[in-house]
C-alpha cells in the first residue's frame, strides 16, 4: 500500500514538473523579443532602406530577437495601420525607418505604452516614441570643403523637402561656403523617394547647368542620380552617401560617407530590452566612428589631394569635438 501511494506521488510529481516546464516553455514564447521594421519602399534597393533592413538583421542576430518587417508606399494611412498591426502582436520595439513614420507613430504609441516606437532620422522624444537622428549635416559639410576646393558649381538633388535632407544639404552649404562664401550651389527636390528617373533628370539638368559637383540624396531614387553622373564623365564628381554607390559612378566618387546605423540601432535596442530606453532623442555624429565614417577614395582616376585630405580630416576631428556647427541654416 504504502509502495502504491510512493508510486502515485512520484507519477503526480513527474505530471507536475512536466507540466510545470512546458508552461514555463511557453511563458517564454509568449514573452519573446520581438522587433518589427516599416521601410518606405523596398529593402532590396541599396541606400536607405536596406540599412533599414541590416539594422533588423543585426538586432535579430545579436540580440536574439524574432523580427519582421514591412514594406510601404508613401501612404500615412498605411504607416498607422503597420504600427498597430506589430504593437497588437506584442512587439516591443517598432522601427519607423524615416521622418515620415514621426506623425502615425505618435497617433498608435499611446494605445501601446509598452511598445517603443523608434523613428529614423527624427528629433522627437514624447514618451514611447524615441527619434534617432543621424546628423548628415556633418559629412556633408566635409563633402562641401572639397567640393569648394576642388570644383566650380554644386548641384544637390533631394528626395523630399522633409528635415533631415534640409539638415544635410545645410551642412554641405555651410562647409561649400566656408571655404568660398561665393560658391554656387543649386537644389532641387523631386518629391518622392522613389522615382529614379526624376532625381536622373534633375542631376542631368544640374550639370547641364555647369554643376561639376553633384550629390543626390533621395532614398530608393538616389541611384538614379549617381546614373546621371556617370553618364556626364569623370569631370563631374560626387560622394557615395549611405552605402557604396561605386559601382554605379565608378569613375566619380572622391569618398564615401557610410553610416553604420545599423550597429547604432542594435544598441538603442539592446538598450530597452535591459530596461534603460534612452531618456533623450539619439543623435549619431561623426563622434561615434562605429555608426559615421567619412573616408576618401584612393582608387579613382580622380582622387582628392593629400593636402586638402588633410584639411578635411582636421575639419572632421573639430567637428566630433564639438568646435563646428554644421547644420545651422
């Protein structure tokens, strides 16, 4: 009898600890890691949007997380209803990868406090909705010393006129006209960052208009511009912005601005999910050489001169330091 109830006991207790691990097991799915991403366009496109896309692959890697991301148009509508959709799945972090997620972001965030809500290239900090902003004002203005010292006229061709590409196109003014307050640049936007054949024509429009130094920045459709560039000579200079447009333009660019915002978001990241969620909108600078590097091309059969090297790493190294302000208008 009393070997019966040992028996039972010991069946009851195994029952339990099995049943006890496997709701832990899925206490634990229930409580995964999640981070979702909503790019404006495509991830498979070079620049913006696949940073986007390595900086979800980074947290996903690094941290552990399950990730997801979408794709959009330029459509608000659409922009809430992805935030809501990946808050309502329990995701901890939603990265609205542009300036334009700002606005839905702050509409969805506070029926989800417990969800983040990071937006590229934003200022804002209210609550759960964070803003990491890249200060491109500072490559820029080093890209604007050369072209002031190396070139004539300036051409900038913009996606949309939305903050961060005015901070960058103010930092290359600004450093273009520190060194030649005289210095003509022009700029136009297209009004979109996704139509390649417009920010082309507004490049080619530019050099037509004696530009020797042209630089595009608009998302998805900055290839486009570097397609114009190539197709004018190797008298018509640019930089590479965001990721290595080399290959496109491979007799035209004197540098390469590359931002490894990915590794940057990954931190952010890593971050909240130990419970310390920054209590301030991120800025990445040329002060933090693992996110922004500006390096000059040497492989080109136009290159920058050693002695204006010289002067534009001077330059930078004032800049991380905080004795140069670049992006003011």
């Amino acid at each position: 009898m009393n070997t019966a109830i040992s028996r039972r006991s010991l069946l009851a207790s195994t029952l339990g600890l099995a049943l006890a691990g496997s709701l832990c097991q899925d206490f634990a799915r229930a409580e995964d890691f999640k981070m979702g991403l909503l790019v404006p366009g495509s991830v498979s496109e070079e620049g913006w949007n696949r940073i986007g896309y390595n900086a979800l692959k980074g947290v996903e890697k690094q941290l552990g997380a399950k990730v997801s991301y979408v794709e959009l148009q330029q459509n608000p509508a659409s922009f809430e209803k992805a935030f809501r959709d990946y808050a309502s799945q329990g995701y901890k972090v939603i990265l609205g990868h542009g300036f334009e997620f700002q606005d839905a972001a702050l509409d969805v965030a506070e029926d989800y406090p417990d969800t983040y809500f990071l937006i590229s290239s934003s200022a804002i900090h209210e609550g759960n909705v964070i803003g990491l902003n890249t200060d491109t004002s500072q490559p820029f203005y080093l890209m604007g010393v050369i072209a002031a010292k190396m070139g004539g006229k300036a051409g900038l061709v913009g996606g949309m006129e939305i903050p961060p590409i005015q901070q960058a196109f103010a930092g290359f003014k600004n450093g273009a006209r520190s060194i030649n307050p005289d210095f003509p640049i022009s700029e136009a936007y297209i009004g979109n960052f996704t139509d390649t054949t417009a920010a082309k024509e507004a490049a080619l429009s530019m050099i037509a208009q004696g530009a020797d130094f042209v630089v595009p920045n608009a998302s998805g459709a900055t290839v486009g511009g570097y397609q114009a560039i190539a197709e004018s000579g190797p008298n018509v200079r640019s930089f590479s912005i965001f990721s290595d447009f080399t290959e496109v333009a491979p007799n035209n660019i004197l540098g390469l601005y590359v931002a490894d915002y990915a590794q940057g978001v990954v931190e952010v990241v890593r971050s909240i999910k130990d419970g310390n969620p920054p209590k301030e909108n991120v800025v990445f600078g040329l002060k933090d050489p693992k996110v922004i590097s500006f390096t000059f091309r040497d492989d080109g059969p136009v290159s920058v001169p050693a002695d204006i090297q010289a002067e534009v790493t001077a330059i930078s190294a004032k800049i991380a330091a905080g004795q140069i302000k670049t992006g003011e208008q």
